[in-house]
C-alpha cells in the first residue's frame, strides 16, 4: 500500500469512527493517528468504551495514537477505571499482534523500521520493489505482550 492511499484510508476510516463514536470522541484533539489495519481492533474497543460510558459519568477519550508500536487511547479522568482500563489494556495487547498496515495477524513482529518501533506484517515491510525494508525485529518487555521475534 502506498503513502498516499493509506493516509486516504486512515481519513475516512477515522471520520467514520468519528461519526459512529461522537460522544466518546468529542474530546480527542487533533487526528486519530492509528493505521488502517488496527481500525478494527479500535473499533470494537470503541463499542466496549460507549457500552460502559454513563450519563452520570460519560467517558471522554483525548487520545488516540501509536507509540512504540502499540495503540495507546487516553482518557480524561475516570472514576470505574477497572472494566474500561481493562478494555484498554486488551486492544493494545492486541495491536501487538495485528499489522497497523494491513490487519494481517500473520507474520507479524514489532520492529525498528528507519528507526521507528513499528508492528507491520512482513508483506506490509517490502518496498515498491519488492525488496525487504531495513526491518529489525525488537522484543518488547511489556508484561503480556512480551515475545521473541524471529528476523523476518
Ligand atoms: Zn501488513
């Protein structure tokens, strides 16, 4: 997928979110900066977070982004953090194991790519050509999501 599409993609893909999730999303400053291939982990988060959400006490998300390679959602303060930070913590083990690119499940490692921590299929790291891209797989100490990755 080439630069161009896929920022196309994430576009349209995040204003869909953002007219499905209003409520939820209101408070998220600037662009959901998530890959087409994570769109539907993050959406069925976002389906688990409005189920919790309550009038008395509404959940506001400020956040959505990559960094180091996991999906990150941020929230202004709550209150019954247990099932909704659990819902969090799920997507973003999830996301490990998932192509930001593409949503392959397959042949996915977190890797060092031009110096950015990024978890892409091994189809998702060739370049136009055919080639591999410069592709160092990393393995992440995060509790869970800790794995050994072979170089691809
Ligand atoms: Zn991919």
């Amino acid at each position: 997928m080439n630069k161009k599409d896929l920022f196309s993609r994430q576009n349209e893909e995040t204003e869909r979110l953002r007219k499905k999730f209003g409520d939820l999303l209101k408070g998220v400053r600037g662009t959901i900066e998530v890959g087409p291939g994570w769109i539907p982990l993050l959406e069925d988060l976002l389906g688990r977070l409005a189920e919790l959400s309550t009038t008395e006490e509404p959940i506001e998300i400020t956040c959505i982004k990559e960094k180091f390679a996991g999906l990150r959602v941020y929230l202004e303060a709550f209150e019954s953090l247990d099932e909704v930070s659990t819902a969090i913590l799920l997507a973003e083990i999830e996301s490990y194991s998932t192509c930001e690119l593409c949503g392959a499940t397959e042949e996915v490692a977190t890797c060092s790519i031009e110096g950015w921590l990024k978890t892409y299929c091994a189809a998702c790291t060739k370049e136009e050509d055919g080639k591999p891209t410069k592709r160092i797989p990393v393995t992440l100490t995060r509790g869970l999501t800790t794995k050994v990755i072979k170089a691809g």
